[in-house]
C-alpha cells in the first residue's frame, strides 16, 4: 500500500496549511466588512449596518473555529511523531 499523500489533504501538514490559508482569507474578509461597516453607519443604512454587523459575527465565529482546528492539528502533529518515533530519528539526524 501507497503511504504516500495522493491529495492535497492526505497528511497533516497539508490539512493545518489549509486551515491557515483559511484563517488568512477570513481576516481580510473581516477587514473589508469592518469597512462596509463605517460606510454603511456613515450613510445611515440602517438595514446593510446589521446584515454587516451580523457578517462579521459570523466570520468572528469561523475564525474561532479555524484557530481551534490550527490548535488541534498542531496537537494532532505533535502525538504522530511521538507515536511514530519521528522526534528521536530527527534528533540523531
């Protein structure tokens, strides 16, 4: 059997790169919706204020769950290599 990883989110490493990425996307969403924010409160648009306030709720919430998947995969990352000896063959490295 192939143990090698055959797509983008067949090991780990991938997966955590994947959950960055994403965390990135999301804080710049977030940055751009703090702007539409003060637009919006600016022209009294009252109705787009709270669409946008509830927006950046929303991307707050992602961005929780997002660092708490970078945190588990880093935990994940962590016990393979203490499972697999990966720690003691890089040290003798």
């Amino acid at each position: 059997m192939n143990d090698q990883p055959t797509t983008p989110f067949d090991s780990i490493e991938s997966a955590h790169e994947y959950v960055r990425l994403l965390t990135e996307a999301i804080s710049e969403a977030m940055g751009e919706i703090e702007e539409d924010i003060r637009e919006a409160s600016a022209n009294g648009a009252a109705r787009r204020l709270e669409a946008l306030q509830l927006a950046a709720f929303k991307l707050q919430k992602l961005r929780g769950h997002m660092t708490g998947s970078g945190r588990i995969l880093n935990d994940l990352r962590t016990l393979r290599r203490l499972l697999l000896g990966e720690r003691l063959v890089s040290q003798r490295l």
